[in-house]
C-alpha cells in the first residue's frame, strides 16, 4: 500500500537511531564513529579505516542472488558488514552465510592465493533475541565437533547481538548503546554524540526529502516481490485458504486491496469486507 508524503514526514520526526535510513547516512558520513562503533562491538583495535559504504550491491554472477549490505567497509586486512535488524526471522543464519560467501568471492581475484582472504566480520544489531537463548550477543567461528579447543581458523565470523537484554552487555559503554539502539536516553559520551548527529540529520530538510524517497522505493520494491508471490501462494488454494492469505496481506500493509484481490484471486468486494472496508465504496 502506498505510503504519502504526509505519513513518511510525519514519520520521520520520530525516527530513532535504529531506524535503517537514518543508520546508514549516519555512519557513512562519519568513518571516526564507524570505526569507535566497530572497535566497541569487536572489542579489536582498528588503526585504519575505508569510508563506508551503505546499501552496497554485490552480486557474484549474473545468474545469482543479488545482496545489499547496509554498512560495508574495510579495515587493515578486515571486511566489515554491519547490518540493522529490526525483526528477527529464521533466514538470518543462512542469509549471514551467503553475505559471508558474496564478500569472499568479492574480495578475491583470479590468480591470488586463499591465504590473501581477509577477515571478515558479519555484524548483526538486533532489536530482539535472534535465537531465544537470552544472551545479550551470540559470535560465531568455525570450530571442530570433536575438540571444541581446534578452530578453523578461516577468520570468518559472525556475530548477532541482542539489543533487549543490553542489560547483560559486557561494558557500560555497550550497556548504554544498546539501550540507546532501543530508543532509550543517551547516556554516554558516544551515544550522545550519535543522538546529535541524529538530530542535525532531522533538522535537514533535504535529509527528510532523501527518506521520503528513499521509503517509497522500498515500498514499491517489496509490493514488486509481494504480488508474484502471492499469486503462487494462491495457486491450488481453496476458499478458506484465499481468505486466511488475504488476511495476512492486509497485515503486511504493503498491497493494496485490489491487489490483494489479484493475487489471491477473490474479488475486491470480498477483501474489502476483511479489511473491514464498505464493500460499496
């Protein structure tokens, strides 16, 4: 469903840091609060720093799936790819998975020697738990099922941390990022430097146009996904089936009711009348 001009820019005005447009022109207008976010993420020294990349398309070959990195940048013989998760769902682990094969191939040319990979790191910020085990982050390496002291050693790794326990974080300056990340009050000098910056960027009338825009093409990329999948969905579907899908697409909020209709094929009088809608109208 097509959001206004009106709704995004009163939208806008609430915006918290979190929020994945604001994320990603924060940080790649500062590589120094990049680099002090990365360092206390990783608890690693990072002595130099490429500017970063946001929404960063990579795709291996023409016939493969396309990625987009939120945050892409690179260190002294690192790769960091940091991305905003404001829902959780299950195709995390294996999405970090394809990131992490995408930025190898990316990084590796014809005739160089594997032992020229470069770390890298698959950095996720979650609002929520992502596995359901409580734990205020979850880092992941290769190690051996029979001797958990042998790792790997491929320098690949991925790390997923959970903003709502950020009670259980290790230090007081993560403890106060993560409360900050969920919308709470800065509280450090680093947060307050950030909440600054998120308030200029507000200020910036040009700024709000971006995330107008910027919002109303995501919206337009989703209902593209969206309408070819529903319409598989609703092959083969009986009655009930139709109307328990039409249901969910209403709560997506991404179609409109004519196309919901399409989709599932019942009439748009039909969706309507689940959408609590005047069927006449």
């Amino acid at each position: 469903m097509e959001k206004t001009s009106e709704f995004l820019s009163q939208s806008w005005d609430n915006l918290t840091f979190a929020n994945n447009f604001l994320f990603c022109k924060i940080l790649e207008s500062d590589k120094e609060l990049c680099r002090k976010l990365l360092e206390l993420l990783l608890h690693i020294k990072i002595d130099h720093l490429e500017f970063p990349e946001t929404e960063r398309s990579m795709q291996p070959s023409i016939n493969s799936k396309s990625v987009r990195f939120d945050v892409y940048t690179k260190g002294d013989n690192k790769i960091f790819d940091v991305e905003m998760q404001t829902t959780v769902n299950k195709s995390l682990a294996k999405r970090s998975r394809y990131y992490q094969s995408v930025i190898d191939m990316d990084n590796l040319s014809k005739g160089e020697q594997y032992s020229q990979l470069k770390d890298s790191y698959i950095i996720f910020l979650c609002l929520d738990d992502p596995f359901g085990k409580n734990l205020p982050s979850y880092y992941f390496e290769n190690i051996c099922r029979e001797d958990n002291s042998v790792k790997l050693d491929d320098r690949a790794f991925k790390v997923f941390f959970n903003a709502s326990r950020y009670d259980k974080m290790a230090s007081d300056e993560e403890k106060s990022f993560f409360k900050f990340l969920r919308g709470e009050e800065a509280t450090s000098e680093f947060t307050k430097s950030i909440e600054e910056k998120v308030s200029r960027a507000k200020e910036n009338p040009r700024m709000r146009q971006n995330f107008i825009t910027w919002e109303q093409a995501v919206a337009e990329e989703a209902e593209g996904r969206a309408i070819p999948m529903a319409k598989e969905m609703a092959k083969d579907m009986n009655k009930q089936t139709k109307l328990d899908s039409a249901r969910k697409l209403l709560a997506l909020n991404l179609l409109s009711v004519e196309q919901i209709a399409q989709a599932v094929g019942l009439s748009v009088q039909e969706v309507k009348e689940l959408a609590g809608q005047d069927p006449s109208a």
